[in-house]
C-alpha cells in the first residue's frame, strides 16, 4: 500500500516535535532535571536539531519568547533553559540577549553552539 505524502504543515510539525523529543522526561524523575550538569546535554542536543530542522523552525517563526511557551518543564528547570538558550552565541556581535528575546531563531539557527 502506498502512503500519502504528509503536507507541508504536518511534516514541519513533525520536525519540529522531532527537536522537542531531546528533552523528553525532563522533570518526570528526580534526577531528569537540568539541574544535574549531565542532563545539561540534552539542551546542547535541542539545539543541534534546531539546527538541523531550520526550515521548520522558520515556517513556524519560533522566537526564544515563543519557544519557551511550547517546551513544558518543571519549574526549576525553566530558568536554567533559558539562561543555557541565551548563552547561545547567534552572531559575531554578541548573544541573544533578553531584550532580544523576540528575534526569530531561524536568523541565528545556523550560529547556534554553546560556547
């Protein structure tokens, strides 16, 4: 039998869910947190499928504001993503910052790696 080609939409939704899987279970133990430097690799990992799936990331204009809204953690672990995504070096001329929490991150996809 002869699947159906997924549209556009759905297939740049499943990219993108692609990317999020990196930080599946976080907060479902004790030790998932980002507070263990070792579980710290799976933000590096989002990242690098961030990169990778650039063309989702643009079609659905994710800003680091709009991110933070579709990836769910515990609370203690969301301070510690978003300093560890605005350490991300995006250009030549410095970091994302928090007033520019708002630049799409396809702009700087390309760019991203932690220091």
């Amino acid at each position: 039998m002869r699947r159906k080609p997924l549209c556009h939409g759905k297939r740049r939704t499943e990219r993108l869910q692609y990317c999020f899987n990196e930080l599946s279970g976080l907060g479902q133990d004790a030790e998932l947190t980002l507070e263990d430097p070792g579980q710290q690799d799976r933000v590096d990992g989002f990242i690098d499928r961030l990169r990778q799936c650039k063309e989702s990331v643009a079609y659905f204009g994710l800003t680091l504001d709009s991110l933070l809204t579709r990836v769910v953690l515990p609370g203690k672990d969301q301070p510690i993503f978003l300093k560890m995504m605005q350490d991300i070096r995006v250009s030549r001329r410095g970091r994302l910052s928090t007033a520019s929490r708002t630049a799409p991150i396809c702009e700087v996809a390309v760019h991203m790696g932690r220091r």
